[in-house]
C-alpha cells in the first residue's frame, strides 16, 4: 500500500502509517495490482464509523492512471461500506484535481462543502479541498 501511495503522491504515507491505521476499529482498504511479481496500481483506505464511510486517501500511480484502476478501487470500497452498514459516503479532493473530481461525480458523489487550506503543498503553498458526499442507496455504484 505506502508503495503504490508513493507512486501517486509527493508527499506519501510510509508503511509503519499504513499498518497503525489497519489496526483501527473500522478501516478497511484495498491495493490493485498487476503483474508478477505484483507491481502497484493503486491503494484505497477507508473508515467506516457509525452509519458513515470516509475515503481516507485513495492514490494511483502515474503510469497506472487513465485505466480504470481508481474507479475499481472507489466501487469497491463502497460496495464494503454498504456491507458494513455505511448509508453515505465522504472524502475531500483538492479543488485543482478535476480530473478526480469527474471521477467522484461520475459516481454519484456531490459536493457538500469546502474545506479552506486543507492540503500542505509545501513550497505552492495550502489548496482548499472540496467535501464530496455519496448517499449509499440501493442505486449507487
């Protein structure tokens, strides 16, 4: 999982990250791979708390990106969500990600809010994030 985050990210989670946040009540996530030996396509990590599930970080790889994998990877967790009781969904992306956000509205994800200053870009400075929200009915992915 921290290798697949380390391909999609500049600043990734390490592996000792990974590991604490599994143990906790509630987390789930899933690594795509491909290839043998298994090479990294993508990692999603979740948590679901009470009737919620929250999209902790989900990456994909530059090389990997353009083929289907986040998606994969998003309509699995929901659907673990959905077996976990969840009945609505969240997760922020940085407002300058369009192409993430296409993807989470393709979904059916719709914005719910705007986080100020979320995202630490360093040297660029913070982004704002958008608060996107998923109602987990029957008729969502």
């Amino acid at each position: 999982m921290a290798a697949a985050h380390a391909g999609a990210f500049d600043a990734p989670w390490r592996e000792d990250e990974f590991e604490d946040l599994l143990e906790g009540q509630g987390i789930f996530g899933f690594l795509a791979t491909d290839g043998e030996p298994a090479q990294p396509l993508g990692v999603i990590l979740c948590r679901v708390a009470a009737d919620e599930m929250e999209v902790l970080t989900v990456g994909v790889p530059t090389a990997a990106r353009r083929r289907g994998v986040a998606r994969a990877l998003m309509v699995a967790a929901l659907g673990a969500a959905r077996q976990a009781g969840a009945t609505a969904a969240f997760l922020e992306v940085a407002v300058d990600n369009e192409v993430a956000a296409a993807l989470y509205e393709a979904l059916g994800f719709r914005r719910a809010g705007l986080r100020r200053e979320y995202y630490d870009r360093g040297e660029a400075g913070l982004a704002d994030a958008l608060v996107m929200r998923l109602d987990l009915g029957p008729a969502a992915p």
